[in-house]
C-alpha cells in the first residue's frame, strides 16, 4: 500500500529538475456533450468557467455533513482546516464524487475522454480566520507535464465576497508562467505569491452556491482574501489531468481513472479506499 505521507509537495529545487512544458493548450472540441460551443470558447478565452450546476441539495447536503466530521476529527488532531488533501485515496466518498458524472462531462469536454483525477484538497476558510490565499498559477507548484490539468472548485458552503470566495483573473492563463515571489507570512495558505497580479486584468468573484462548481486551468492566475466573516467559507477542489499528462515525484500514485484509459499505464489507479 502506497504511504501517502511520502507523496509530499515538492521543493523549487526538486521541480527545477523536472522538464515541463508549461504553455496553455486551447480545448479543441466541436461535439461537446455537456458544455456548450460558447462555453469551449470562454475556456479557451478566459481560463475558467462558472457557475455550473453540481450536485443537487440532498447530495450536497450528505458531502457537508461528511465534511463536518472530518474536520471535527482533523481540528481535534491539532491539524488545520487547510490540512485535508488527497482526500480521494482516503475516503471512499471522494474517491467516489471524484467520478460523479455531473462533474466530470463538462471536464471530459475540456480535457478529452481519457482522463484521470489526481488531486482532492479542502479549502475550509472558518470564520475570521485571518487566512488568505494569495495570487498564484497552480502548475509551478506541480511535477506535471503538459500543463493539460483543471480544477473544479465544488462549493460545499455557498461562497459569497463576504466570506471571501476564490477571484480569477481572466485572460491571465494566456501570459504563460508569471514571475512569483516566496512568502513567509503565517497567515498565507501558500507559499508562492504573484505580487503584481493586478498588471494582468481585473478580478472577478467566483460566487456560487453550494453545490455548483467553478472550473479553471491551471496557469489562470486566482486567489483569495481572508474570510472576516462570521460564516464558514468550505469548498472542495478536484483535479484532474488528460491521462496523457505525466507526473514525476511520485505524483503518479495519486491518478485514479475516471473515464476512458490510460494507454501508458503510467498513473498508478489505486483501488478505493474501504472506508466510507
């Protein structure tokens, strides 16, 4: 059995050493089944898509319910809200909703049939916790190659500009990998910060509803502010990548296959954790 633990967040020297190439690839599909033209188009134009419409009440209500105790029993580990990650080779239920078919139709658009998911992380904002994330593109944190990945933010709280939801910043995936600056502030969630993101467009707030979902590529440039409200801000990222992608590092043994094949072989496809 693969110790999760090992598969650890890699180091600048260690993806010094990984050769990538990290250049946005448009979407080139003229039969989508879920998304429409329009919506290909506004991919391929501003890196992202939202809102889009999840998973209904019930469904979402069981996922926050879920939730509710891992955090309990994660706070009562003395980790951070933050702390939850690969959460799909953890818990059956994630591994699961990783597939949910209405979550991966609109990816299978964007990245083709083949596809694998290779990443769940919580992002749990809890009320004035003076947390912020900062600008950032996601692929230079990650030993993959070709940058053929997308995240879908599935909102388990409705994520509102008062609790700080996510901000994109459309059109900034086009400008390739932006210069970034290492951050030691306690109270930013990531290390790596774009300091001048404002030079590449506007934000715009990614406001949805429990159980919708945004979708962004993974060089669009987005963040988030400190939640000072009283409300909890929870959402759940999922990542996935054309099955073509190569990961180094060990990240392969994240990959579970949730459409198509995976003609190299090379994602390690880990059976579904038993517990629930």
């Amino acid at each position: 059995m693969t110790d999760l633990n090992l598969i650890s967040e890699p180091t600048e020297e260690e993806l010094s050493q990984v050769a990538r190439d990290l250049n946005f690839e448009k979407t080139r599909n003229d039969n989508p089944q879920s998304l429409s033209l329009l919506q290909i188009n506004q991919y391929n134009e501003l890196g992202y898509l939202m809102p889009l419409r999840g998973l209904p009440a019930d469904e979402i209500n069981e996922v926050r319910i879920f939730f509710d105790q891992v955090l309990k029993e994660t706070l009562a580990a003395g980790n951070s809200s933050y702390s939850i990650s690969t959460a799909h080779l953890k818990f059956g239920k994630i591994y699961d909703l990783m597939s949910h078919p209405a979550i991966i139709a609109p990816v299978k658009d964007l990245l083709g049939e083949d596809l694998v998911a290779w990443g769940a992380h919580f992002f749990c904002k809890m009320p004035n916790d003076g947390k912020r994330v900062p600008w950032h593109q996601d692929c230079p944190y990650w030993p993959l190659t070709p940058t053929r990945t997308a995240t879908v933010w599935l909102a388990i709280d409705d994520a509102t500009p008062e609790n700080a939801n996510m901000r994109f910043i459309p059109g900034s995936h086009l400008d390739g990998v932006i210069d970034y600056e290492m951050s030691d502030s306690p109270d930013d969630v990531l290390r790596r910060e774009v300091r001048n993101a404002g030079e590449f467009g506007k934000p715009v707030d990614v406001t949805l509803k429990a159980g919708q979902f945004s979708i962004h590529c993974d060089l669009l440039l987005h963040g988030s502010e400190a939640n000072d409200s009283p409300k909890r801000r929870s959402g759940l990222t999922m990542r996935y990548a054309a099955a073509e992608v190569k990961a180094y590092l060990g990240w392969e043994q994240k990959g579970i296959l949730v459409s198509g094949k995976d003609a190299s072989g090379h994602w390690a496809n880990l059976p579904r954790p038993q517990n629930s």
